[in-house]
C-alpha cells in the first residue's frame, strides 16, 4: 500500500501523519507532496525521514494507491485528474466536490458504502461541522426519521488553519502586554470575542459554511431533513461544539435516545448533569473526561470520538431532541474521517 498526503504541511496534513501512525495504518510507502513553500521540509514518520516533493502536474502519482489531499479546494481541482489517472482514490478533505452528483461525500458511521461507487476515483470528506452534527444524527434517525434540524455551532480557530491558531495564541499575548493585536485570518478580533460568521455570505442571508450544514447533511445521510444554522466563530484552539435541535417523525423517550447515542460507533456520551460544581471540575482530565457534566471543547481536543451531552426533551416540540456535541476539528472533523474511510475501503477489498 503507497499512500501520499498532498498538503503534509498543513494542520491537517500534520494531523494524517499523527492519525496515521496511531491507528497503525497498513502501508509501505509514503509520499508526501506541498507547495513551493513547503516543498523540501521533512517530517519523520515511524522512524523514517520523508521530504515533501513539490506538487506538479505529471506522472507522480502512478503508484499511489490512496491520496489524502488537503490543500485547499483550487488545488484540489487543478491536480485531481494528475491524483486519479493511474488509479488512486483520492480522499479530498476541501469543499471542491462535496456536492457533485458523481462524487461520494462520506461518513464512515454514516454511510461508508458510498465510498464504493466512485465513478471519477474522488470521494469528499464533508466539512467538520457536518461531520460531527451526522454522527449524532444517525442513532436518531434510525429510531425516527429526522424531519428538521436547527443548529448552533461554536467553531474553534483550527477551522481557518494553523495560521489561525497562531493568530488566536498571539492576540491572548498581545493584549495582556497591551498591544494592539493582530487580526488578519478573521474578519475581527477572535480573542475575548465571538465572531458570527464563518465564510462568506449567500444571498439568502445565510455563510457559505451554513449553507453546508444544510445541504451535505442531505446528501450524506440520504434524507429530506432540513438544517438551519448558525455558524459562530469562538476563541476555542481546535475543537467544535454544536447546540442541536431535532425533530423526528414520532416522539421519542429520552432514555432510548440517550442509549442509542452511547451504543453509536464514533460517540460517547458524558451526560450526568449531577457532577456540576468543584469536585466534578477537579475530577476531571483531560485523558479521562471522568467527572465531567458534560463534554466540553478544553477535553474533547484530541480525541477520536464526537462527545455529547445535555440531551433532553425540547420543549418547545414534542417531536424534539435537543442536545449538546464537541469534538475535535481538525481529527474527527477532518484527518481521521480520511484515514476512516480509507480504512474501509481497504477492509471490503475495495482499492485499486
């Protein structure tokens, strides 16, 4: 098995090589592929130096089995015919394919047999938000058909990239020194602050990353269910978290809910509102969660799984759940969901 990662220097790139390696990935050979920036780096993986060779149209790509590419969705568009050409399934973590029609956009624990039909050898990662929101969903939907979904995300600085990680750790610095703080990967000052909008704005009213939200949702879990969010920027480092508002064709017992979520692959539940106040705080750990109320971005960070709690009856619908999710961006919400459905494809015998 020959694997590239296209966009190694990245945040995410970084992150496939830790996810990689962690879950012990079955490959033989790895290629690691940047701009002109980054070309000539080397990051050590099991024991070995890798350079990243310059990504450039040609033949590069004539041995690869799998290629995880994050680089940015020009990119992806520019090099994916040079990627799939001889073979490759090219798992691409940007927004350029996620809703062609003829492109799986996939969710292991969601529909992981989409990954299976491929027609042009792309299959889109969806975006994090989403990612994490649908595999909450589906324990739900399979007690009741999901009929609506409202959502309010709370979204960490790792969305924007390592650049506005940074950023986020230099404006904290800045302003307790009393200096005017750098602001040039958001809109505003994200330390101290929130920041209600995420991507650009649509002619209805809505961001582009909202608008995501809405329509990946659909096409991942192959339902009719409707999805309004609102998208919110936090000072948060590297993981999201998601208010989330459910309503299902029959109305659901709150226990069977909180059940089906515990039993879901890719989520724990931690919600056991009792254990508020010092001693659950103190407990707490950040390898653990042991004593938390709730899951809460600080602990998630890192993490494989989606954590949820507060769920309880809305009370504003009888047909509604409401319930709280926070899980790590830049794993779950992008590197791992690749490596996932890699994985799969590897153990139905579905690679090249």
């Amino acid at each position: 098995m020959k694997v590239a990662i296209v966009g190694a220097s990245g945040a995410v790139g970084q992150e496939f090589l830790r996810v990689l390696d962690e879950r012990n990935f079955p490959l033989d050979d790895l290629v690691l592929f940047g701009s002109t920036r980054s070309a000539g780096t080397k990051y050590k993986f099991r024991g070995k130096e890798y350079e990243v060779k310059l990504l450039k149209h040609g033949d590069d790509f004539k041995d690869i089995d799998i290629a995880f590419t994050s680089a940015g969705a020009g990119t992806s568009k520019e090099f994916a015919e040079d990627i799939t050409k001889y073979g490759a399934v090219m798992i691409d973590n940007s927004s350029a394919f996620r809703m062609d029609s003829d492109v799986p956009l996939v969710v292991p624990e969601c529909n992981a047999e989409d990954a299976l039909n491929r027609p042009r050898g792309i299959i889109a990662n969806p975006n994090c938000t989403t990612i994490m929101m649908v595999v909450v969903l589906k324990p739900i939907e399979n007690l009741s058909h999901i009929s609506r979904i409202h959502v309010a995300s709370y979204q960490s600085a790792s969305g924007a990239g390592a650049a506005a990680m940074a950023e986020l750790q230099e404006q904290y610095k800045q302003l307790a020194n009393d200096e005017e703080p750098t602001v040039n990967k958001f809109a505003y000052q994200l330390a101290y602050n929130v920041i209600p909008q995420i991507d650009v704005f649509q002619d209805n009213g809505y961001t582009k990353e909202e608008m995501k939200m809405f329509n990946e949702t659909r096409k991942i879990m192959h339902t009719d269910a409707k999805c309004s969010a609102m998208c919110v920027r936090i000072s948060s480092l590297r993981a999201h978290s998601e208010a989330v508002w459910i309503e299902t064709e029959k109305p659901l017992d709150i226990e069977e809910v909180r059940k089906a979520i515990a039993a879901a692959n890719g989520v724990t539940l931690i919600d056991d509102p009792k254990r508020v106040g010092a001693k659950a705080n103190l407990d707490a750990t950040k390898e653990t969660m042991e004593g938390l109320p709730y899951p809460m971005p600080l602990y998630t960070a890192g993490k494989d799984d989606v954590y949820v709690g507060r769920v309880r009856k809305d009370l504003a619908n009888e047909n509604g759940i409401t319930l709280w999710l926070s899980g790590d961006q830049i794993k779950k919400g992008a590197a791992l969901n690749a490596v996932q459905i890699a994985e799969y494809l590897i153990k139905v015998g579905n690679v090249k």
